[in-house]
C-alpha cells in the first residue's frame, strides 16, 4: 500500500483530502485561510475537526501574528508539510481537476486517491479489499462500495475481476477436505481488481469475434458451461466435446489429476467467472508488453499465473496439487488469445507482411503497431454484443479497448460486418467498430509453424 495512507491513518477522510489538495497545489504560498480551505473541498461542518488533525499532524501551523485591531481576529494557518512529493507525480494537478469537476463528494475522491496512488504499472489495483481501502480512507465499508460503484459508472475505473472465495474440496471416499497449499487449511477469498481507466483509453474501439470454443449441447445441463474456462474444465475431463483449433493447440492432458478436477467441478459458477476474468486480465498485460517491445514470445508464464488466481497460496509447493495444473491451463490458453488478438490485427492490414515461419518478422510487425513514444495500454474485457459478420453469428465475444490508432491501416470491412453494442443491461448502446475477423485454421496453421516446434 502507498506509504501516504499508511502514514495517515490518524486522519479523517476529509483531513486526507485537504492534505492531499495542499501537497498537489503547488500555488499555494504563505498564509491560508478558512475561505481557502473550504474552497480546496472542506465541508464547513467538517472544518473545526480537519483544522484540528492537521494540526496534531503537524501539516500546518496556526499563524500567531498580533492584531492591531479590536475584536476577533480570523484565523490563518501555514502549510508546513514536506513529504510525499512523489503524490504529485501520481496525482498530477489535472488529475484531481478532472474529479473536482464532476461535483463528486469527499469519500469518493478519496477512493480515487488511493486507487491512483496504488496502482501498478499497468494501471491495476489490486490485492486491496474492500475493508482494507475502508481502513485506509478512514470510511465505511459502504461508503467505499458506493464509492467504487459512482467511478465505475462514469469510468474513472473498470471492475476487472470481480472477488470470490474459492471452497473447500471433497476427496471422494475419504472424510477430510483438502485445499490449496499455502492458504493453513481455510477457504480461499480472493480480493477484486480494479483498474484506471486512462484518459485516452476509449478513444479507439475493436472487437475481436472469436469461434466458439467447444460446441456445447450435449452439455447445455450444466451451468458452467456459459464460462469458458468451465468449457475447458468439461472437455480435459474426457467427455467428449468436439475439439476445435483452440483445443487442439493446447495439446494438454490432464487425466492423470483427479483431485485438481474434484476441486473445480465442486466450486460454484462464481469462481470459473473468475477465472475468466483472470484469463483476460493476463491477455490484456501480454498484449500490452508485446506491442511495446517485450521480445519473449509467451509473455504469460505459469507462474504469475499462479500468483494472479491463488496467491498468497505458495506456488513453490504446489506442483502436483490443487490450482497447479489450473494455473498451467489459464497460462497456455492466455498466450493463445494474445497471438490470436495479435495475428487477426496483422491480417487485417492494408498490406499484410509474410511473416509465416519466421518469429523475428513477427515480432518486428508487432512492434511496428507501436506509435513512437507511446506505450500502448490494452485491455480485454467481455461484453455485450451480437455480431453478424459474413456467415458468422456468435454471442461469444472479447473487446480491445486502446489507445493504438489504426484506423489508417486497417481494413474496416464496412459494409461486409455489422455490430450492435449492449450495454450490462442488453440495452442496445451507439458504437462503431472495427470488426477484425480470422479464420481458426487459419491462425493454428500459423501458430503452429511459427510459434511452436509441433
């Protein structure tokens, strides 16, 4: 956690706020008075606590000058604090602007505080639960919710992955549980992840329609059939769902490990939406790391894998156990959807490169995506959407959402593929993309020669 909330846990919400506006404003100079703390954003019910805390907090100073006139004199203060300047580079002055002037009451700007002040690289928050961003803010579980619902409404940020907690397993035949190494024998919850949306992020909007992964019938009794990694899930089991070019490019057995499937088939929808939502966070940072230089041709490893569906479960010791051969499957789908997203975007160009059977051309295209001096931000995400391109009609769809133009190399199909957007609701919403269509046996004759020894 930034070192700014860990070090004001003695102040209120508002006194972060005020102490936050004073760091970031750099105009402001010698004495303040009540008038210029209202104005940064102090409630006029809040302002004799605010005052008070920093105060004891030593971030400012009441300025004792002698009044030559009779009567009382108003109060002025001087800001005195000189830490933490570093806030400025992550909450720079447009930033707290841009929230000033949507009217937002104080817990949600500081909601968004500590969500911009501990993202990651890649703009994600996550590892933080919804208590601990409370005790943090010096708020009410339910005011952060709140909070966090009003950004995500106006897409301040996006609800990646939505939290779940991961059961116990049942050993048939046996009457003991068995769970994920690491975690001393209790249920497994797992926080959200959240990330900032940038400013330039929806500026440009692709969808990628992918084939159906399995066909689904003979299954249509269960309900994770809906989930992909569910799907997935039902065909390494052995029962028989009809291979497609995603199947057979995973080439992964699994027979041998019963207790890992014991394990999933026993976990209610909620965590295979999860593991979903894992898989396309994972596709979102390889893409992001291929199109901005990353040379290593499987960004995705088991490992952080791992790490991003199960920690702080311990993936030393978890070879041979449950969530392993999981997190082995999550990686090597990963990998595939990125070069598929990837692959379908350079067959789509103007004029497409020969890069068949040749890793370096490949990625020399890739990077060549790249606009100079701009780091590409991508992420995935599921919508809802019906599409009708050529013959094709799927509910199954993925969206790129970036900053990277194309709009002059593409080919947009325009006339030949149409898209209607919905929103979480199914109510249909404007939108205009570029609908980027590749056949299966197309991308695995291609994956095949090029990415793989098989």
């Amino acid at each position: 956690m930034n070192e700014f909330f860990t070090s004001t846990t003695s102040l209120s919400a508002y006194s972060k706020w005020i102490l936050i506006r004073l760091i970031v404003d750099e105009t402001i100079e010698g004495k303040l008075s009540k008038a210029d703390l209202i104005k940064l954003g102090c409630p006029h019910n809040k302002f004799k606590k605010v005052v008070d805390e920093l105060i004891k907090f030593n971030a400012i100073l009441v300025d004792n000058v002698e009044h030559i006139k009779k009567g009382r004199p108003s109060d002025s203060y001087i800001f005195v604090y000189d830490r933490y300047t570093e806030i400025n580079k992550l909450l720079p002055r447009e930033t707290l602007a841009k929230i000033e002037g949507i009217g937002f009451r104080v817990p949600v700007k500081i909601v968004w505080c500590f969500f911009c002040l501990n993202k990651n690289e890649f703009g994600f928050v996550e590892n933080l639960s919804v208590p601990v961003i409370a005790k943090a803010c010096k708020l009410k579980n339910v005011e952060v919710q709140s909070a966090i619902s009003k950004l995500v409404e106006l897409n301040f940020i996006q609800h990646v992955i939505k939290g779940c907690t991961f059961k116990k397993v049942e050993i048939i035949g046996s009457k003991h549980k068995r769970t994920l190494i690491g975690t001393e024998g209790n249920n497994l919850k797992r926080t959200s992840c959240f990330k900032i949306i940038d400013k330039n992020q929806y500026k440009f909007l692709y969808l990628f329609t992918l084939p159906l992964i399995a066909h689904l019938d003979s299954h249509s009794r269960r309900k994770k059939i809906y989930s992909l990694t569910g799907v997935l899930i039902d065909f390494y089991s052995g029962k028989g769902i009809r291979e497609t070019a995603f199947l057979r490019l995973l080439r992964y057995e699994v027979s041998p490990f019963v207790h890992e499937f014991n394990f999933l088939y026993q976990q209610p929808k909620e965590v295979f939406r999860y593991f979903d939502e894992v898989l396309l966070k994972l596709v979102s940072i390889g893409l992001s790391q291929l199109i901005n230089g990353e040379n290593k041709i499987k960004p995705v490893c088991q490992e952080d894998t791992f790490n991003h569906i199960f920690s702080p479960a311990n993936y030393e010791l978890s070879a041979g156990n449950l969530g392993y051969e999981t997190s082995h499957l999550i990686a090597k789908l990963a990998n595939i959807l990125i070069h598929f997203i990837l692959y379908s975007i350079i067959n789509s160009l103007k004029d497409t490169p020969q890069i068949e059977g040749d890793i370096k051309k490949y990625l020399d295209c890739i990077h060549s995506l790249k606009k100079k001096g701009i780091n590409i931000d991508a992420l995935i995400r599921n919508i809802h959407a019906k599409v009708t391109f050529y013959d094709t009609f799927s509910i199954k769809n993925l969206t790129l959402l970036t900053n990277l133009d194309l709009t002059e190399k593409v080919n947009s199909y325009e006339g030949e593929g149409t898209v209607e957007l919905m929103d979480s609701k199914g109510h249909p919403t404007n939108g205009i993309c570029n609908i980027f269509h590749l056949s299966p046996e197309t991308f695995e004759a291609f994956y095949k020669n090029t990415l793989t020894s098989e």
